[in-house]
C-alpha cells in the first residue's frame, strides 16, 4: 500500500477542523510559550552563548523543543502562518548555532559533562533526544522544502552511524524513538546507513547480557553525575543572588499501588521496562513502558515495510492480540501501572490506577497505522479509531492549551487538566498526531484505494487519478458520502472498512442499494472475548469492485445503538457494571452534569437510555441520556471531554 501525507488532504470536518484550528492557532504557541517559561529553549542558548544562566529540566528536556518543532513544521504544512514560520526559523539558527562540529547536540552533557557521550544510554535518553532532533528535520523538509533543519538532523545522524554501526551489543536506546527517526530519514534521503543503523539498533535489544549489572552501572553513574548537577546549582546560586530559582511544574497526580516502586525496580532490572528482555523475534507479550513499547512496534513494522522483510510481522501480530485481548482498557488507553508508566499483567486493568499515558495512545495509533499497511487488515484501522476518539482525543482540552497525561477511567479528585508539566512530552505529541491526521485517512495501490477512517476532507490520489470528497457525520451519525471523481473510468477496487461498532451497515451507489453477499466473519463468541469488552478484530474491509466513473457518489450509513459493554470475567472489580459506547465513542458520567447524583454507586435502568444532541454542550455533542432504578435522571458526555469544566469527578464502569 501507498499513503500520502497530511498536506495532500484537506481536512473538512465538523468534528476534527476546529480540533486542527485550535491546534494550529493555539495549542502549537502556547506550548512554545511554555518551553520558554520553563527555560528549556534557554539551554540552548547557554550553549550558543547568546545568554548567561544555569541549565534547567530534565536531562532529556531538549527532546521536549525537537518534539515541538516537529508538531510546529507538521502543522505549517497544512496551516502555514507567518509567525509560526519565524519561530521555526529563529529555533533552527540557534540549533545552527548550538550543534557541536561533529553533528552532536544533547544540553545536559554540553553544558555539564562536555568530555562524557554515550555512556548511560539506557537512562539518560541522549539517542532518544538525537531522534526527535533528527524526526523534527524530516518534518520541517517535508513541510516546507527547506534544508535548513534537515542539515542539522543529518549532522547528528551521521554521528550516530560513525560511533554506533556495527557497536556492542550494549548500545542501544533506554527509550525507544531513533530507530523511527532513522528510517523516516532513510525514506527522505535513501541513504542505506541509516536503514542499516535502525535495523542494528532493534536487532541488539535483548542481546545485552547480564543486563541488571549493565543497567545498575548506569543507575549509579546518572546518580553521581545528578549530585554533581545540584552542587554545582547551589555554586551557581550563591554566587548569582538576584537570580530567581525556577520551579518546573509539579509531576502529574496519579493513584499508585502499594508496590509500585518495587514492580518497577523488578522491571527494570530484567529488561522488561526496556523492552530489553528478549530479542526483538521473541517479544510477543507487551511489557514495560508502554509508550516505549508502542514506538518499538512501530519501528519494527516500519522496518518489515521498507526492507521487505515479512518475518517481523507475525511478532507483531501475536503482541497486538495479547494487548488487545489482555491488556487494553475499554477506552484504548494501554499502561495500567503508575511509577512503571506501563503494563501490568494480563487482565490487571484498574481503571482507578489506570496510567493510560496519552503518548502511549498516540505510540499504538501510529503502530497500528504501520500495521495496516503491511497486512491490509481492517482491525488495525479499527483501533486506530477508537483509540483516537477516546484515548488519545482526551489527552488535549478544548480550549487547546490544557492537557491530561494520564487518563484514569476512574477519578473521584486529584486530577484535573494542566497547561504544562514536569515532563511536557503529550502536548506537542498530541499536536504533531492532530497535524498529520490526514494521511492516515487512506492508502492506495496503483489500481485500488482503501478508506480507513471516516473523516470529512477533500483530496487528489495517485496523481489525480482518483479525486475524493468524503463528508462524515461521525461520531455523531454513521452517515458517510464518498464522491469520486476520475480523470478516466477504471475498473478498480474501493476498500471500504466496516468498524466494528457498527450492529448493521448499508452502501448505496448512485442511489442504487448494493447487495452484499459476505457477511463479516464472526468466529465463535468464545474466542473473540477481550478484557475490556471492545473486539476491533471484528471489522472487516468491504471491497467493492466495478467500472468506476467521475460523478459516481456512494453513500454509506452505519448503525450506531447504545451498547452496554461487559469486561471479561477475568477483571476484578467489574462484576455488575457496564462501560456505555455509542459508534466509535466511550461514555463517562462527569459529577459536573449529575448534581445530587452519587455516580459511583448509582445503578442505571439499562432500558431507559437514549442518545439525544446537546447543541449548548460543548459546541454541540451527542449525550446519552437516561435513569436510575430509582427515578433519578443522569447524564453521560463522551471521555474525550471529561476535565474541560475544571476538576472534577469521573467514571466509565457504570453500576447496572
């Protein structure tokens, strides 16, 4: 399969343009305002000398400015405006400037350690640093044709080759992200040392043996170099009376267990938070930190894609089932353990305790995007669905410059929206994802055209062989239109997904009803049970092949009912409770629109529910709308809302 990229799809969508707008006129300033505030741009002037001052945030802080100025050339793209193109162009020369001769840039060791490189990489993030530093260069080329960034990332990237290919087995990133940097630089720039370093990169994991000694070396090595850093603050300090000490944010509220720090202590010394524990072909469970885990994935398919290399992706696929099956949450948020920001074990999915990083969410949107293309399976675009109206949409506020890092199902206090935090790495995630939706709206090959996701837009395909305008009333309505429009008439093949919430489906083309022979393959109920009660594997893509023609209109229109959803058996603490879903869209009861209600603890009359428009909420929204069994009335807004009226109190399950 092809893809195109987002600029070649003009997005025109109820739901998703003043998403994007917000995005592009807010949220992409504001967080740039904020690396400033918090001095992470500072850093880098330190080095340039263009200012006098103390290095602030964390070690890997520079990863936070790459990540923006990724998001930042991403939404140019598609929406170019002068100021953002000025702040670009300012950031890329004081990286000019910042970038030692040999194409290493990473602050903390410049600034701190300027004789020390390489040597704590399962912790100190320096690879994944050099990653976005060098995914940011390949955003801003494809974005507006200039070099200037792309230099720099080259700069870095060919230092990464002389000092890693063909390196000890040791050498390979605490934080997956330079092997998807590595090959989207290879795409660029077809230069086969960068697909050779990636593959090398992901064929190490695993193979570093005894990895706790490794891994308690380096512990011990950043904890020195830490305590080198506070002295050398406090000098700093006294010796600058009038300069005020800044404060990062406070860390992101989230309820632990009792043996949180423990269980990740145990993961980290065997591997598994590293995705360390075995070679790439033998990893079929996921494990460890989940947004390192989803960036692993996507790097290996990204590899089978362009290497030909078909024997990665069943690995893949296995890892996708067990996630899936055991490891998801009903909203499609994946890493249940606080501390480990990670898996659990199967089934164990407290939605209370729920991690759900927003960035982990993203990490599977863009695996399941890669997986997709590789397989043409219909279940993969099915989970980018949900997981992108529910787990992912939720991690960015309305307003577009409040944020939610992890994302509990459960919440009775604590957690509300932030505009930034101690480690800021969701918001420009989030904004380089909305940036690039367009291009994971379709694919095609050289005859047929493939349609994932119901999205409005126009676009032209295939050097204009198709021309397309879909108008969707998701998720709100399953009524979706496709025009087509064709340089000649072609007997082709239009791939059209049936998502798997939908009960019953129709297509008309032309006005005429298609008669559809082929059901979807529903294997037995028993082995299609998944702990959160959602099945994307039952989706299927419906081909439709005929002598296709300009003007030809399809109109398809999907059922969208209530569904009460059941967790398996196998979650504790479910028994008796539902999670409402409408179409690709979870529910919550919000306290804010239940005055008097305990929602907790209320039980709902599961006959009495309907979906009703809320034109005054929230810009106009679907609620659903119902009774408890004691008369009392209640109210359900989609998850991906919840936290935009201030804090508040929340739940999914839902007592029946």
């Amino acid at each position: 399969m092809n893809q195109l990229t987002a600029s070649h799809v003009n997005i025109l969508d109820f739901f998703w343009t003043p998403r994007l707008v917000t995005n592009a006129r807010m949220a992409i300033f504001h967080q740039w305002n904020q690396l400033e505030e918090t001095h992470c741009i500072d850093n880098f002037r330190l080095i340039a000398g263009q200012k006098d001052g103390f290095r602030e945030g964390w070690f890997f802080a520079d990863s936070d400015a790459y990540k923006w100025l990724d998001a930042a050339a991403r939404v140019y793209a598609s929406w170019p405006s002068a100021n953002l193109k000025n702040c670009m162009d300012k950031f890329i020369r004081l990286l000019t400037n910042a970038q030692e001769e040999d194409g290493y840039l990473y602050t903390y060791n410049q600034i701190h350690f300027p004789d020390e490189r390489w040597g704590n990489l399962m912790i100190e993030h320096e690879l994944y640093c050099h990653g976005h530093l060098i995914e940011a260069g390949v955003s801003h080329f494809e974005a507006t044709g200039e070099e200037s960034l792309l230099k720099i990332a080259s700069k870095a990237a060919d230092l990464l080759v002389r000092d890693f290919l063909f390196a000890a087995l040791d050498k390979s990133s605490g934080h997956e992200e330079v092997e998807i940097a590595l090959l989207r630089l290879y795409q660029v720039t077809h230069l086969e040392q960068y697909l050779e370093l990636a593959r090398q990169f992901l064929e190490r994991r695993g193979n570093a043996r005894p990895f706790g000694l490794l891994l308690l070396r380096q512990l011990t090595r950043v904890a020195r170099r830490r305590k080198f850093v506070q002295k050398q603050r406090k000098i700093y300090l006294l010796s600058h009376p009038d300069q005020k000490c800044l404060r990062l944010p406070s860390e992101n509220f989230s309820k632990k267990p009792w043996n949180a720090n423990m269980r990740w202590m145990v993961n980290a010394l065997n591997g598994k938070y590293f995705q360390q524990h075995a070679p790439i072909r033998k990893q079929i469970i996921p494990v460890g930190h989940s947004v390192r885990f989803t960036y692993l994935e996507t790097a290996i398919a990204m590899l089978s894609r362009l290497t030909g290399d078909p024997s990665l992706i069943p690995v893949l696929q296995k890892a996708w089932e067990h996630m899936v099956t055991r490891r998801m949450y009903i909203t499609g948020g994946i890493g249940s353990l606080p501390e480990l920001e990670g898996f659990g074990r199967d089934y164990e999915l407290d939605p209370e305790i729920a991690y759900a990083e927003t960035c982990a969410a993203l990490g599977s949107l863009f695996w399941n995007w890669e997986m997709v293309l590789a397989t043409g399976d219909a279940r993969y675009s099915d989970l980018f669905e949900w997981q992108l109206y529910n787990a992912a949409a939720v991690g960015m506020g309305l307003s577009g410059d409040s944020y939610l890092y992890n994302n509990p199902l459960f919440c009775q206090g604590g957690i509300s929206r932030h505009p930034w935090y101690q480690v800021p790495c969701c918001p420009s995630n989030l904004s380089r994802t909305w940036a690039s939706l367009g291009k994971y709206i379709y694919s095609f090959s050289e005859k047929n055209l493939w349609i994932h996701q119901y999205i409005g837009n126009q676009t032209v395909i295939n050097q204009g062989q198709w021309t397309v305008r879909l108008d969707s009333g998701l998720p709100w309505s399953g009524k979706v239109s496709v025009t087509l429009g064709m340089i000649t008439s072609s007997d082709s093949i239009l791939y059209f997904r049936i998502p798997s919430w939908a009960t019953a489906a129709s297509i008309h083309i032309n006005g005429e009803l298609l008669i559809n022979p082929s059901e979807p393959s529903r294997d037995n109920p028993s082995t299609l049970t998944t702990a959160s009660g959602f099945d994307p594997r039952l989706a299927r893509f419906l081909p439709v092949q005929r002598i296709w023609s300009s003007g030809d209109v399809v109109d398809l229109e999907f059922e969208m009912p209530i569904i009460l959803r059941h967790a398996s058996l196998h979650l504790r603490g479910h028994k008796g409770k539902v999670a409402l879903t409408r179409g690709p869209l979870v529910y919550c009861l919000e306290n804010t629109d239940n005055a008097g209600l305990d929602i907790f603890h209320a039980r709902i009359d599961r006959n009495s529910i309907s979906a009703e428009s809320a034109p005054a909420l929230f810009g106009g929204i679907w609620i659903l709308h119902g009774r408890t069994i004691d008369g009392n009335e209640f109210t359900a807004i989609p998850y991906h809302l919840w936290g935009n009226r201030g804090e508040s109190k929340m739940t999914v399950w839902i007592n029946t």
